[in-house]
C-alpha cells in the first residue's frame, strides 16, 4: 500500500479521518502507517504502550525461587548438632587459617585432609559458623556432599545451591545474570551458565566471599569431570575456598597443588 491508497483508506476511515482531519499532511499519514515511527513517537510523548518490563527485584525473587537447592541449611544442622563446640577450635588457631579469613597474602584455599571419622565435617560445621558470626551469614556459602546423596547432587545442583546463597547479597538482578533468568524460565539452566553466573557475582560482589565444602570426594564418579572443572574455575576466582576430602583422593589433592599459592592441611589432632 503507498501512500495515496493510504490517503484513500484514511478518506474512508471516519474514525482516523477525524483524528487527522486538523493535520492531512503526507508526513502524518506516513506516521500512521509506519509502526516503529508510531511506537517512537508515543515514547516521546510518554504513551508508549509496551508492555513494562519485569522489576529486577521481581526477577531476583523469582531467580532464587526456582533455584534447585539441595537441603545445605539441614545438612548444616544436623552437622553442627552432633559437633561438640570445644573439637576443632585449635584449627581456627592457626596463623594460616586466620590469613585465609583475613584474605592476607597467598592463601586463597585450604584443603583440609582425613581419614573418614577423624572430624571434617564437624571442622567444616565449625568453620561456617565461625565465619558467620565474624563476617555474616550472607558472607558465607557452603554445600555438604553425602555419598547417600550422591545421585541428587549433580554439579548443576551444587552449583545452584552455591549460587542461591550467594544471591542473597543482592537486593535486585545484575544484568548479567539475565541469562541465567531466561533459562530458568524455560526449565533447567546449564552448568555453563550456572557456573558463569555464580563466578560473575563473585567478582562483581565487594566484600570477600567465603565457599565451604564438605567432601569433595563424594562427588559420584560420573559427575567428576565437570565438578573438578568447577573446582579448578573456583580456584581462580576471587573467592576464599575452604574444602575437606580424604587422602585417597589423588584427583583433588592435585587440583589443589597446581601453583596457586594453596595450603593443605591434615587433621592429624
């Protein structure tokens, strides 16, 4: 349609007829068919009449709501209600233990190695309370792995319930984390976005944030591989990293040595 059948179309249209009828000029007449013109144009005028786009605390909501978490807040109870409060203070002691929760020089991680029943998760239950109490909850993310629990805990699962808690920080979406907001609206979102989403908030946050993990080798044999790249990702981002595992975990006390200034340390006491 040109612009004189649209001359004619406006002619026989009483209702456009009217509402143009003190200014028939061709310009108008374009105006009226041209909807990116007419859409513009009502922006200016404050009439735009597209639909408004979701609040971002809205979206944050909705974000965390439809997170998978698996139950790290029971997991946690039931660890700290079986730890008697007086075992393990000797390792908040230690002057690397402390420069690990000062962010004081290379210590960015510490893995903590022993046997099964000498203590790590009642050490690790210790530890997230104690940084709690000195830097807040909200500082503090963790995730406790169970071999009875192995198959629920994928490293898409791990990873959304690490990044749930640390959403908690934030009072609206960040913008990139919008990705992550459209997958989650249409199912499951990907561990690579999952994982990029969760190392983004990391860097972006500004204050020091602290992720314990409980027995990284109860992660199921065919989940290994994308959870030791997590781990190798987290070792480099700017986070303080507290994990435990046995010494028969070849794969992990390797991660944990390859040059980045790391510090184990055994529960022999």
């Amino acid at each position: 349609m040109d612009f004189n059948d649209n001359a004619k179309f406006v002619a026989h249209n009483p209702t456009i007829s009217n509402v143009i009828n003190h200014a028939p000029t061709a310009s108008y007449l374009r105006l009226i068919y041209n909807a990116p013109i007419i859409m513009y144009n009502l922006a200016n005028l404050g009439l735009n009449t597209m639909a408004p786009q979701v609040d971002k605390r809205e979206m944050l909501v909705q974000v965390r709501q439809k997170l998978a978490a698996l139950g790290y807040l029971e997991n946690h109870k039931e660890a700290s209600g079986r730890t008697d409060k007086e075992t393990g203070g000797w390792f908040l002691e230690i002057k690397d233990f402390q420069d690990w929760c000062n962010a004081i020089g290379e210590v960015k991680a510490i893995l903590a190695v022993g046997d099964p029943g000498v203590g790590k998760t009642c050490l690790v239950s210790l530890i997230i309370e104690h940084l709690q109490r000195t830097y807040g909850h909200t500082a503090v993310a963790y995730f406790y792995l169970h071999s009875q629990e192995a198959d629920a805990q994928t490293p898409t699962k791990i990873v959304s319930t690490l990044l749930k808690q640390v959403l908690s920080t934030y009072s609206s979406l960040p913008d990139f984390a919008i990705r992550l907001y459209d997958q989650l609206d249409q199912g499951t979102p990907q561990l690579e976005v999952l994982v990029t989403t969760l190392l983004n908030l990391l860097q972006d946050k500004q204050t020091t944030t602290f992720i314990v993990l409980d027995v990284l080798d109860e992660c199921k044999e065919s989940y290994q591989q994308d959870f030791i790249h997590f781990l190798r990702q987290l070792l480099q981002a700017k986070v303080q990293l507290f994990a435990t595992c046995r010494p028969s975990s070849a794969d992990i006390g390797d991660l944990f040595n390859i040059g980045n200034g790391m510090d184990n340390r055994y529960l022999h006491r």
